[in-house]
C-alpha cells in the first residue's frame, strides 16, 4: 500500500512488455476487487466474472450441483 488511496498490484496472469515478469502497476485502491465470497451462488444472482483479462459483470443461470461450476450470462 502506497499511503490511504493507492497500492501496488502485481498480476498471476498477465505479464509486463518484456514477457519475462509479471506486470506490476500502481493504481488507486478502489480499482481493487475484494476476495469473493467463500458461499456458493444462486440462479440469477448477480456476480463479477473474469473473462478475457478482464472482469464483466454477470448473472448465474445454472448451478452444476456436482461440482462447483457455474455457467453465466455476460
């Protein structure tokens, strides 16, 4: 954390220009999403959802009770 509004973010799954180290940036902490839920979701329930690098919000629209799998709408 870089004083009360900004932090440092590396990233597990993009990497910087030179394709050798992780990007890391500087961005203001309200950018930054929150751990998710531990709970399981619902049909219909609204949720983020990361796709394509990049998170869009979602709605559950079925559950696979088997295993935790959820298919949604973009």
């Amino acid at each position: 954390m870089i004083g009360k509004k900004k932090v440092i973010l590396e990233y597990d799954n993009i990497v910087s220009d030179d394709k050798k180290q992780p990007l890391v940036e500087i961005t203001n902490i309200f950018n930054v999403r929150p751990v998710p839920a531990p709970h399981g979701f619902s049909i219909y329930e609204e949720v983020d959802a990361f796709c394509n690098n990049g998170w869009w919000a979602s709605v559950i629209i079925k559950v696979n009770a088997e295993r935790p799998k959820y298919i949604m709408y973009l």
